[in-house]
C-alpha cells in the first residue's frame, strides 16, 4: 500500500521536527509549571505519531 508507505515516511518527517521544536524550547526560560504542560503536550504528541505510524506500517505490510 504505496499511500500508506509515504504516510509512514511523512510522520517519520513531522516527529524529527517535532523533536526539533522541543529542543528549542527547551532553551527557554519558564516557569516548571510550564515546562512540565508542554513536555507533557510533546509526549501525547508523540505517542499518537508513533501509533499511527505503527498501525500505518502494519497496513502496509497487509497490502503486501
């Protein structure tokens, strides 16, 4: 399933961003309170890319 083979590929490109964005933040100055609402924002973030990538690379692989 070429479609689903070049979502993969795209949420692979949005996490490395995502893990860029979360690197410049994490330069600036805020309060923990803060830090600990958007660290906890990334995560979530992250988990559902990396679920949708997995149930992605598992239709892919049916289709094969």
């Amino acid at each position: 399933m070429v479609a689903a083979e070049n979502a993969v590929r795209e949420l692979e490109q949005i996490q490395m961003a995502l893990v860029r964005v979360h690197a410049l933040l994490s330069h600036e100055t805020m309060s923990a309170s803060d830090r600990l609402h958007i660290d906890r924002y990334f995560d979530a973030f992250a988990s559902n890319l990396t679920g949708l990538e997995e149930y992605l690379r598992a239709m892919s692989s049916i289709g094969r």
